[in-house]
C-alpha cells in the first residue's frame, strides 16, 4: 500500500504543534490567606426572614462555610444542602455556616425559596445579597462560576471552591476535607 506524501506532511505538522493546555481554572471570591470582608444578606426563611445578617461578623473568627448559589441548578442547591447540612451538624464544633444567594430577580429567587424550602439545608442561615448578581463588591466573585464555596477560620480563607459543574461526588469529599483542616 503506498502512502501519499500529504499524510508525512501532515503528520509532520501535527507533530510540532504544541500540546493543548487544560483551561485555566475559574477563581472566584478571596482567596487562600486572604482577609475575609465583612458583608450582609437579607434572610429569607423562618425566624431569619426580613432580617439582615453579617455572617462574617457574626461567626467572629470561628470556623466559616460560605456557600455563594451564583446560579440555581439542580447540583448546585443538591451541593449546598449536603455540605451546608454536614456544617449544621458540626455546630457544636464551632463551626459557622452559611447560603447565599446571588441573584438580579429577588422577589423571584424569595418566591423560590419559600416553596422549595424542602430542598434547602437547614440549621444555617440562608439568605439573598443585596448586591445583586456580582454579591459583596469586596468579594470579586466571578459570575461565570455556578457556586463559590469559601472556607474561613480566623476570618482568614482557608479554602475556595470556584465551581463551574458542582457535583457531590467530586466537590462535596474536597469540601468537607477542607471544613475538616478548619476545624482542627
């Protein structure tokens, strides 16, 4: 079988091109050993509705789970339920915990909540930024991400999650490790 001198030229050619890189991981929010700003949310359910709440201000300097929704999908309100459920139940360890919600609709995003209460974790405060979708201007939270998850003891990050497909197989383990080092 003869090959025709096109395939060396081609594979020559493919033989210099550079190897793809893996895309750059997003980032979102402060990041490892950086200060943690304080900021307020609006609660939404139960004795919290109405309310305003500076989660950071409120944990002074305990171990802190942050769990920013920029973009309500079935992973992301399942990630929250699981790693914030988990955080509510470590409370008397010291641990602080928290849901927000980013969103420009917030009579929407409140009518949600309210009637998909069942799918939210409970034990920790859950509210919506005043801010809008780009959530406390301190926090540079980048909106292509469907969930932040930061970490915080000392009012110190510790840990950042910026997930552009939260899974509870992949992040839940990573985060709950991280939660783990924090409480130590």
């Amino acid at each position: 079988m003869k090959i025709s001198p096109y395939f060396y030229s081609l594979a020559a050619a493919l033989s210099l091109t550079a190897p793809l890189a893996a895309p750059a991981a997003e980032v979102s929010g402060p990041q490892v050993g950086d200060p943690l700003p304080n900021f307020t949310i609006r609660g939404v359910l139960d004795d919290e509705a109405g309310k305003t709440m500076d989660l950071v201000k409120d944990a002074a300097g305990r171990p802190l789970v942050l769990f920013f929704v920029h973009e309500r999908t079935r992973q992301s309100i399942a990630l929250a339920r699981q790693v914030l459920g988990d955080a509510a139940n470590r409370k008397s360890n010291g641990l602080e915990a928290g849901l927000v919600f980013l969103t420009a609709d917030v009579a929407a995003t409140e009518g949600w909540m309210k009637t998909a209460t069942l799918a939210l974790p409970r034990g920790v405060p859950i509210g919506i930024s005043p801010d809008g979708p780009s959530g406390p201007p301190a926090y540079n939270l980048n909106p292509k991400v469907i969930a932040t998850v930061i970490i915080a003891k000392n009012n110190r990050v510790v840990a950042n999650f910026a997930l552009t497909e939260p899974s509870l197989t992949d992040d839940a383990p990573l985060i709950n490790s991280a939660i783990s080092k924090a409480l130590k």
